[in-house]
C-alpha cells in the first residue's frame, strides 16, 4: 500500500536506545536507565485510590472533550497557588498528554507550510509531529551564552507563525525568566506569531520556581502534563491553557480528535494535585540525585555543561570525546551497562558531540551508573 509523505519522520533516537537496553536486560545484563526522562516512581498512592474507589462505584465513560470540571477547576486553582494567577477554569483543556495538547495547540493555530520557531537543542518530537501536520519546523540553534535557550535575535525577520519554547528545557533543564520570556513573548507580538509554552516540568524546579508565560500575557497557548511533577507518565494525561476566543476553536478538534483524554487518568490526575507530601518526597530524590551527577559527572570526565535549574537532566557537550554520539553512545551501553540518550535526537546539527543524561531515577541507580561511567571513562583513555 502507498504510505504517505507526511509519516517521513525521524525516529525518536531514544526509544531506540531504550530497545537497546532492553534487549541487553533480556540477555541477562543489569543496565542503568539514564536514557529516558521518566519518574522511577509511579503515580501518587491518593491517585490509585481514588480511581479504585471510582470504579467500584461505577463504570467510566467518556467526558465532556474539554474534561472533568472539577480537574478544570483544580488546575486553575493550581495557578493561583503556585504563580499568583488568576485563571478562569474554562480556558482549561483536558489532553491525552501533552503530546496530544500539542497536536490540538499546532492544529488550532497553523496552516499548511507555516514556519514554527523551535529551540535547539529541543525535545525532538516537536519537529516530527510540526512535520507530520504539514507545518515546517525551523530549528533556531540556541547558545551556550543564553543556556541554550532562544533569543529574539534567532528568529528576527524570519516571518514566523509560531515559536514554542520549554522552560524548564529538555535536553538542558535550563529556564527562561520573566524578562527573557517576556522578551519572546513581545519579539512574537511584533511579529504576529503565536506564542507555545511547554512546562511539563514545572513543579522539578531547584533553586527558583519556573515562570509561566501566564504571568505574563494571555495570548498564549501552555502545554503541560501529569507525567513529570506528578509521576504519572503511563497515564497519559496533560492539560493546555488556551486564550479565551481559543476555547471552542480546540474543543471542536478535541472532540473529533480524541473524543475526550482517558476518564481513568482524569480521576486520578484530580486526587494526584493534593499529594504533596509523596511529590515533594519525590523531589528530594531529584534533588539528591542532581547534586550526584553535578560532581559525579565531572568525576568521570564530563565536564561541559550548564548545570540544570530544573527538570531531571544534564546536557553534555562531548567534543572532545567523540565526533558520534550515536556510537558513543552504544559503547557506553555495551562497555559500561548504563543506557544514555545521544544528542541528535534533540539537536541535529550539532548533537553529534552531545549526550543526555537523565537522573530521574533512584538515587541508588544513579549512584551506580556514575561508579560505572567513571570506570569506562578511566579504561578508555
């Protein structure tokens, strides 16, 4: 049968590096997970009960597409607690993660052939599902200088119809603050562009909290998810917040889309918003393990990097070490046991000498993927 030009995507390198490693643990082998940028803890125990106790008392169905009105209402509840912003729940949009609150956010606002802003590095699907709607994805290399973060001067004069930036950032977990988000935001008024905020991983954040483009404007599309904060990535549940005059333009593609996200997962994302106590035990993890790989990595020999203000990861450049980062990083698989990410699933001009670590895991995983990647790095000189 014919297969359609649209499907002409990359694969997300990742996964491949997860087979890889899965293949590796089916032969026997104890691999170290620093590859893929998952909770190693799962969904808070108040969530699971609240689901058990919701399907004893009943079956589930469908939602409403924009979903449940009191998952709405919680999560502009949210807003105020954690930004000081007061958000109407009716721009509140239920999703299928956020990978579905990105097919809905780029197919309310885009064209056939519209150019969208995307930093790089930059999570990778991003490209590939702009490609796969028939928009063209135009990959702004990010500096070092601005923690590889977009600035107004990579997209000036290039007639954008949209950029989208994640803060905290995946692959680098840096952060925009407010005058150099604003900055974005304005750049993209003066342009007539639409403006996407990924904050998926708000709420893993350090030593400041992360800004929401909320604080800032109304005209904007913010996607986020469950998957990250709250530990809830199988789930497979998000929410995006969407100007006013926007709602109805994403529920009428919502309910043909998707009908509505999984009733299941919205009943257990509402009772997950009051488990602070397991999220924060959760974030100590994080925090425990980042202080680990800040020194652990350096110890082993990786030592260019921007230490992350948030997320659960760390951007390496590897110049000096490797040319290949797809190779480097099967070595590193095959040698040394730990599974890593290579950068040109998030940067394909220049991720040939970068590699992501991931750190999302236990901390005595971490642990003793550093002891291992010191001794591989030690036995390759």
């Amino acid at each position: 049968m014919r297969i359609s030009t649209r499907s002409a995507v990359d694969p997300f390198i990742v996964m491949d590096v997860m087979q890889a490693a899965s293949a590796a643990e089916a032969a026997g082998r104890h691999i170290i997970h620093m590859e893929v940028g998952q909770p190693g803890t799962g969904a808070p125990k108040g969530a699971t009960a609240a689901l058990a106790k919701a399907m004893d008392e009943g079956p589930l169905g469908y939602t409403v597409a924009l979903g449940l009105p009191a998952l709405r209402a919680r999560i502009a509840q949210m807003y105020g607690e954690w930004y000081n912003v007061d958000l109407d729940p009716s721009r509140v949009v239920i999703t299928p993660g956020s990978s579905g609150g990105f097919i809905l956010a780029f197919t309310a606002l885009f064209d056939t052939h519209d150019k969208v802003g995307i930093g790089a590095p930059g999570y990778p699907s991003y490209r590939q599902i702009l490609r796969a709607l028939g928009f063209d994805p135009i990959d702004l290399p990010a500096q070092l200088e601005n923690r590889y973060q977009p600035v107004p001067a990579d997209f000036a004069d290039m007639d954008l119809a949209g950029l989208l930036v994640a803060s905290p950032a995946n692959p680098t977990g840096t952060m925009l603050d407010k005058p150099a988000m604003g900055a974005l935001i304005d750049a993209c008024a003066a342009q007539n562009a639409a403006f996407i905020s990924d904050e998926i991983y708000h709420g893993v954040e350090y030593e400041k909290k992360a800004v929401t483009a909320l604080e800032l404007t109304d005209d904007c599309y913010v996607i986020n998810s469950f998957s990250k904060y709250f530990s809830m990535t199988g789930w497979r549940i998000g929410w995006m917040v969407v100007p006013e005059d926007h709602v109805r333009v994403v529920e009428r593609i919502a309910q043909n889309m998707f009908i509505c996200a999984p009733h299941a997962s919205q009943i257990a994302a509402l009772a997950a918003m009051d488990c602070d106590d397991e999220l924060q035990a959760n974030m100590d993890v994080y925090r425990a393990n980042r202080a680990l790989m800040l020194d652990g990595l350096k110890d082993a020999g990786f030592t260019k990097f921007a230490p992350p203000d948030g997320a659960f990861y760390v951007y390496a450049d590897v110049s000096d070490l490797t040319q290949d980062s797809r190779a480097f990083a099967a070595e590193i698989l095959d040698q040394a046991g730990v599974a890593v990410t290579p950068g040109l699933d998030f940067d394909p001009l220049r991720g040939a000498t970068t590699l992501r670590f991931s750190y999302a895991r236990s901390t005595g995983d971490i642990r003793e993927g550093l002891t291992r990647l010191k001794t591989f790095m030690q036995a390759r000189k």
